[in-house]
C-alpha cells in the first residue's frame, strides 16, 4: 500500500498540486518547457504546470479515458499519466513515449490513494515521480504525497516540509460527528447539511456548486506541508476497513443504478482498485436520478472535472458528460 513507503522516497504536502510542483522541478521542468497533459483534467493540474512557467500540451483520451494518439518529441519535458477515479491506466505507451525523447513520467494518482494494479504495484508507484491527494478520499482539510520512484532523482528529493501544527477545524469535526451518528440513525445529516451550504451559495454567488474562475490556471502555487492533525488521521487509518468501504459501494451503487439511462465508465471493477467513486456518462437528468437513488448512503453525485479554458471550447462530449458518485 502507499502507506507504507521508505522515508527516501516520500514526501507530505497539504494539496497534491503542490506535490506536483515539486514533482516537475525534480523532473526537470523549467521556463518554457512543455509538459504533455491530458485534455480531461481539472484546472489545478494547469496551474502547477504554469506554476513552474512551462507550458501544457494536451492530448485526449476516449470515453475509457485512454489516451489518443499518445506522442511525444523533444520538446516535451515531462508526460503526464492520470489514473482516473483510481483505476489503474495502462502505462506501455506513456514510457514508450518518455524513453525515446528522455521526458519524465509523472503518474497524476490524486484519485487512486490504496489502488492498485492487477499486477499489485500501488498506483504511483509506476512512473517515474507520482503524487496522490489523500485528502480527496479521506475526510480531512489536508494531505498528499510526492513519490520519488526513479532512484537518480531520489538523490535530489527535496526536504519534508514541516508539518503545520494546528487541529482539525470545526467542519471537518463536525462532518464525521454527523457521518458516525447517520451510519447509526440512517437520517440523513450530511444531505441536509449540503443543502444548507448550496442554498447560502446560490444566494450569495448565483451557483449551489464553487466554480473556479479562468484564473485559478495561473494561480501561483507554493508547497506546503500538511496540517499534523491530517497527518494523525492518515497514520491512524483502518486500511482494510477502507478498502472494504470503496469496494461494497462500488457493487452496491453499481447495483442501484444498473436500470438508469446512464453508462457506467469501466464495466468492472479490477482486482486490487479501490475505487475513489462510481464514473458514469449520462445527461443532467439521468444524473438527478442516480442522485436520487444514492443519496440514501450519504453519498453525492458531482460532475468532473472544471476543464481547463483551452480545452472546454472544443471538448468532445464525453468530457462533459462524466459524473462521479463521490464515496468521500
């Protein structure tokens, strides 16, 4: 498991785009280098490429979200892999491309925290830098990881960042109060509770959804390191009882869902995946219905990812046609 990495190797942040930063820095990437990402990707993956001032070069993945005419040349500097929603992507073309022109491999594991390959190689593990954003599967403000897989660049690994010394904040206590006492009373606190927030924002934005402005690409990103208190719950965690959690809910959502006007992304669940949620491509409406039906496990349906600018123009319809039953 990624819990368990040799301290040479490893790295703690508080967001993964920070992890990725520092991740191009180590790989070489510099003013004017191009980094090859793909086109399906939230904004914060941009703003660490434009972060270290080089510039992103898409490419597209299909609606099995493997890439499309996969190639690079020498001006590309890194490859950048994505395991979406934690299933494994096959890696054969992304260091077939890197080995001829010398670019690094970073593979992009924000969604796979606990994944793995059908082969048992953790997610991350297999390019030659990987960055995984805990927080996005654990109920925490903070927490993602650098891993230095490539020994030469293990010799420049940066420093850990110290740690912030500061508790878990009042939602986030709150949160899984609320969570503990719906797995008991089956009322559904944590629905009602997002209600609340989306109406205040709707009123107050004109959204029930955050949207990141245009901006947020070229949003200037320092390292930092994680909150102390992020760091005891990742430590603390029950990995088997999390793992379990994903996996039922994958069969248990699949299962509720299977007569909805929606196609699943992956038809399966591969060995050894821990699933971050459910992807599944459908309109507006068919999504409402997932929703309607899931939301008895306290789960939420959200639509992913915020594309970035240069890519939602001429985007084909399945990059916006993906919904995620998020098992946060």
């Amino acid at each position: 498991m990624t819990m368990n990495i040799a301290k040479d190797r490893v790295r703690y942040y508080s967001l993964a785009r920070q992890a990725l930063v520092d991740a191009l820095l180590l790989g070489g990437v510099r003013d004017g280098d191009r980094v090859l990402v793909p086109g399906f990707i939230c904004k914060d993956v941009v703003a660490s490429i434009h972060t270290v001032r080089a510039t992103p070069v898409f490419y597209q993945v299909d609606e099995l979200l493997a890439p499309i005419n996969l190639e690079a040349d020498e001006s590309i500097k890194a490859i950048i892999a994505v395991n979406y929603f934690g299933f494994p992507q096959n890696l054969e073309a992304y260091k077939r491309e890197s080995q001829r022109f010398g670019a690094v491999l970073i593979e992009d594991n924000a969604h796979g925290f606990l994944s793995s390959d059908t082969s048992n190689s953790p997610l991350g593990s297999r390019g030659d830098l990987g960055i995984i954003s805990i927080r996005k599967s654990l109920r925490i403000p903070d927490g993602a990881q650098l891993l230095v897989n490539d020994k030469q660049l293990r010799i420049n690994i940066p420093q850990q960042i110290p740690y912030v010394r500061s508790p878990l904040s009042l939602r986030f206590t709150a949160q899984r109060l609320a969570l503990n006492v719906q797995r008991i009373t089956r009322l559904p606190l944590l629905e009602w509770a997002r209600y609340v927030v989306r109406k205040i924002r709707l009123i107050s934005t004109g959204s029930a959804l955050p949207i990141s402005p245009p901006s947020a690409e070229f949003e200037s990103i320092t390292p930092a390191g994680p909150r102390d208190s992020s760091m005891s719950s990742i430590q603390s965690l029950d990995i088997a009882h999390e793992i379990n959690r994903r996996k039922n809910l994958y069969h248990t959502v699949a299962s509720l869902v299977s007569e909805c006007n929606v196609q699943p992304v992956f038809e399966s669940l591969p060995v050894n995946c821990v699933p971050y949620g459910y992807p599944f491509y459908g309109d507006s409406a068919a999504a409402a219905d997932v929703y309607n039906l899931v939301k008895k496990l306290g789960i939420e349906v959200i639509n992913w990812p915020d594309l970035p600018a240069a890519v939602i123009q001429t985007a084909p319809i399945h990059y916006r046609q993906l919904w995620l039953v998020n098992f946060l």
